[in-house]
C-alpha cells in the first residue's frame, strides 16, 4: 500500500515507471457484441472488433458518434453485460462479471439522498465490510478532502451544487480502491464553467491517487485536455477508427486550451467523428 499526501492507502501502482516499462491495466481484443431487438426479432451489431488498451496510470478518452456504442464498451469492460466475441482484460484476468477492481461514473449522480456526504462515500466500504467502522469512517473522511468537499461531510446531496454532487460520486468510486474508474459522461450536465473546474479537478484526484481511467465524453476538448490518448469510434457498428496520442505536456492547465497544438488535435479528431456522423446522417439530427 502507498500512502499519498492525503493519508488515504491505494494500491501501488507503477504509474511512475516509463511508459515503456508501465503494464497494461486494461486490455480489450476483438471484442464484440450484439443487442437483440425484440421489437423487430433481429441482432443489432453495437461492437464490431474493438482493440483498446489501457496502461496503467493512464487516462484514455473514448469519443464517437451519439449512439456508436461507447456506453456499451464501458458496460462490458464493467462486466455488466456479456461480450459475443473476443476478450476483455482488467489486470490480465479476463472480465465475466463486476467487481471491486472497477467503479463507474455516471453523467447523472446515484446519491442516495437520505444519505451524508460522508455516508454516501462509505456506502460500498459498509457493503464491503473489510474494515473496522473507525478505518472506515477515516478512509471516507479523507476521500472527502481528496475531492475537495472538506466541511461537507454532513451535508446532504441537496444542499450541494451539481459540480459538488459530481465530486461526491468520484469520491464513492474511489472508495473501495478499484484499480480501474469507468467515467461515462460524468460532467456532461454541469455548466460550461465547472465542467472546466472539474475537469482541472479530475487530473489532480488521478494524480494523487494513481488510477487508471477510461473516460467516455462528447466534449472533444475534454478529451484532449485530460488524455494521454484519444481513441475515436467509429459509427455503429464500432470500431476503433483511430487513436489519436495527445502528445501535449504531462502537467495541464486549462490555458493549454489555447495552444495552437491543441487546437489542431481538435481539429483531428473532430474531423474524424464528423466523417462518421456523416456517414449515418446523424449530423442531421444532432
Ligand atoms: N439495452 C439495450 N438493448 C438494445 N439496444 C441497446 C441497448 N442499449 C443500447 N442499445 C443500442 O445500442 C447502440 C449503442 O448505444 P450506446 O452504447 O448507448 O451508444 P453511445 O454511448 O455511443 O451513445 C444504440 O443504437 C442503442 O440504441
Ligand atoms: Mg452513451
């Protein structure tokens, strides 16, 4: 276990190494997958051979056209739904069904709202039940902090902001140390000006605590501005239509938006998803 600056334990992870020494934490081969529709008898083919790794320590952003499969992917690498073909690997075990090493994050919070800020970040530990109350209690007090919510740990969901409720969310993934967070559109319904905070945000917490992230978002300048690679979906049936590496400094600030570097990744990758949208006509309907 390593302790980081806020007292809080997590896994050690080699985060530190060279990229070139850093292990693979998350490893999707060939995988894909089809819906049945009921409505109209017929297989519905959502993934089509998705190959996308993940090393550990880093953060890659998945983007595509609205309804390609992107939430899909999340699911299946969260072992919620079954995949019809290929493999998926979370610290080379081959994933079948959920589990500890992964949490979620959803767009909307799942806050219970009887709940404290503090109990709500506990809850996973309680169903848990590996450690004592005390240890409990002190691990969610100082995931808390680690968000930066110290003083609201008594508070309510509804006496918090969207962008503070958010906050809360990532804490209660956190809790139970999973070595792989699943973020799906997680900031997409705060306003322009926190999701840009939370965004700044986000990179501290991964750095402080070392995850590995895969971050599902239709904000292009979001991907770019959290990644170290961008992988672009094509339309459904997905595949990777290209990983794009953000060859940006390692330590971001939002000014780096700025950059003429940034601006032309932008560029890149907008032209590809257009190129897709275009393809179904989903730019007609957007
Ligand atoms: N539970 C489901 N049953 C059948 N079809 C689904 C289900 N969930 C999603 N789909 C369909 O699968 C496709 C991909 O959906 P999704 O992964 O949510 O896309 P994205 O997150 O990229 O917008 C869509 O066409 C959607 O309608
Ligand atoms: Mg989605």
């Amino acid at each position: 276990m390593d302790q980081t600056q806020t007292g809080i334990a997590f896994e050690h992870n080699s985060a530190q190494q060279p990229a070139s020494a850093r292990s693979i934490k998350m490893a999707a081969r060939n995988v894909r997958l089809d819906y049945y529709n009921e409505r109209i008898g017929q297989l519905l083919n959502v993934l089509a051979g998705i190959d996308l790794s993940v090393h550990t320590g880093e953060l890659v952003s998945i983007v595509g056209p609205s309804g390609c499969g992107k939430s899909t992917f999340l699911t299946a690498v969260d072992g919620l739904i079954s995949i019809d073909d290929g493999e998926i690997r979370v610290d080379d075990q081959i994933i079948t069904k959920p589990g500890p090493d992964r949490a979620m994050v959803f767009q909307n919070d799942s806050l219970f709202p009887w709940r404290t800020v503090l109990q709500n970040v506990t809850y996973g530990l309680e169903l848990q039940q590996k450690m004592p109350r005390a240890q409990m209690l002190e691990r969610g007090r100082a995931l808390v902090e680690l968000v930066g919510l110290q003083g609201f740990g008594d508070h309510y969901p509804h006496e918090l902001s969207g962008g503070m409720r958010q906050r809360v969310n990532i804490a209660r993934a956190l809790a139970p140390d999973p070595q792989l967070l699943l973020l799906d559109e997680p900031f997409a319904a705060l306003d322009a000006q926190t999701r840009e905070f939370m965004q700044a945000e986000l990179l501290k917490i991964l750095e402080r605590t070392q995850k590995t992230a895969l971050f599902i978002t239709h904000q292009i300048d979001e991907a770019i501005f959290l990644s170290s690679r961008v992988a672009v979906f094509s339309a459904r049936p997905a595949r990777i239509k290209e990983i794009v590496s953000i060859d940006l400094p390692k330590q971001r600030t939002l000014a780096i938006k700025l950059d003429p570097r940034f601006r032309h990744l932008q560029d890149h990758i907008w032209r590809l998803i257009e190129e897709e949208s275009a393809q179904t006509g989903m730019h007609n309907h957007a």
